[in-house]
C-alpha cells in the first residue's frame, strides 16, 4: 500500500484581502518544496483567483472555503462546484464546525455536497468533530460515527480515498485548548475504523487529519501520531512564518 503523504492545509477563515493574500504567498511560497508534505492553502473567495495564479509555480495548491451541493440555481451568495473548478481550484473544505455551528448546515447537505465536490474534480476536505458537551458526555464515538456515516453515504466506496477528513474537536478550536497527541491519534484511529468498515483498501489509503490549536510549537507531536496525517491549520496559518514553521515540523 503506498505511503500516506503528509497533508497541511491553512484555513484563512475570513481573514486576508487580495493584497494580503499576495503579501503571504510572497513570504511563504519559498519554504515549500516538492519534496515536503502536500501544502494546501484556503483563502476566503475573493483570493481564490489570485492565490490559484500566484501557486501555479509552486508545489502549493489551493482550495475553497466552502461550497454549495447544486451546480447553479437560485441561491443568493453561494458559489458552485464548477464554479470552483473554473477557478482552477484544487479542493473544497466541507462541513467546518463553524460552518454546522453558524450556519446551521447539516450532515444532510453534506452528503450531497461531498460527492458533488468529487464529481467536479475538487478534493473534498470534510470536517467531523464533537463539541465540548458531547466529549464531557463521552459521546466522541457517537458524533464522529453519525457524521462519517451520513457525510459519506453517497460517495462510493472505490471513491473514499479521495476524500481527506479532517477531525475537528470543536473544543479546541480558536479556544487554545488542544487535544493532547494521544486524544487526536484515538479519535482520528477510530475515524479509519470507521472507514476500514466500508472498504479496508480506502482505510488505508485515505488521509485523516487533526484540527484544532495545531501551531509551530505542538505540530511536530500531533503529525508524529501514526494514523495522524497531517493538520488542518486555523489561527496559526495566518502568519507565513508560523505556517511555515509548521511545514517545517512535518
């Protein structure tokens, strides 16, 4: 079975216009290389275009934000996968636990907007995580098993591999609270158990990765997990240097 590359994806959220966005790749761009984990950075939709262009000579690829689960239609504000696509877009993150918490999308969307993603060419980047209530519960287990399963009803099973998850305890994120390594191998192992259900061969294929608090000073801890493969950034990936540190780390 071949290696599992290290996956490093930077969520902007809503932060940088066009012109921060070229400042950061300007700063960044040269501590990646072809030789190092795959580098992914998510800017807010006004700097797709402009970070597509500025990443083309680079090993850096680029993904949205979100996305809807339709191709066109009547739904003021929102941005389609072909859409995305034009753009020359890599990938799409999926179901952020903020886009759940403050936006009220569902696992019912998700199903739908995953396998759109794929049939569009985008890597999907879908985020499952449980909040603090539920993990004090000791419902981790149960939230993670209800989200896969609904968020990948749809996508066949010869398909999971190219999707990445990426495990989100909402508990730590932008709290500065971290799951200890141990918290994130355990949860992130039982998210393969959960895919290794449908197809052995995509459990060990697909690209798991840890979310939440991941900085320059945790990465190196967190990535050496063994089913951890990689992270996906927040707070730290705003300032090239830290992200690059991050990079380095992997």
């Amino acid at each position: 079975m071949p290696e599992r590359i290290t996956y490093l994806a930077a969520n902007w959220k809503m932060h940088k216009t066009t012109e921060e966005t070229e400042a950061f790749l300007a700063e960044f761009l040269p501590h990646v290389t072809e030789s190092g984990p795959e580098v992914v950075v998510c800017p807010p939709f006004t700097s797709l275009s402009i970070a597509v262009e500025l990443c083309l000579q680079s090993p850096v690829r680029v993904a949205a934000q979100n996305m809807h689960d339709q191709p066109d239609g009547a739904f003021t504000g929102e941005i389609s996968a072909p859409m995305l696509q034009e753009l020359g877009v890599h990938g799409v993150i999926l179901g952020h636990s903020e886009r759940r918490q403050h936006f009220a999308e569902t696992d019912e969307a998700l199903a739908r907007k995953v396998p759109e993603a794929l049939g569009a060419g985008l890597e999907p980047i879908l985020c499952v995580g449980e909040n603090e209530a539920q993990r004090d519960a000791d419902e981790t287990e149960q939230i993670l098993t209800a989200q896969v399963e609904a968020d990948l009803a749809e996508v066949p099973d010869a398909r999971l591999s190219e999707v990445v998850i990426a495990y989100e305890p909402i508990w730590a994120i932008g709290t500065g609270r971290t799951a200890t390594p141990e918290q994130a191998q355990e949860a992130v192992a039982y998210v393969r158990s959960l895919i290794e259900r449908r197809s052995e061969t995509a459990a060990g294929a697909i690209r798991i990765l840890y979310g939440g608090s991941v900085k320059p000073s945790n990465a190196a801890e967190l990535l050496s997990q063994p089913d951890v493969d990689g992270a996906l950034v927040g707070g730290a990936s705003l300032e090239a240097s830290d992200f690059a540190a991050i990079v380095e780390a992997a």
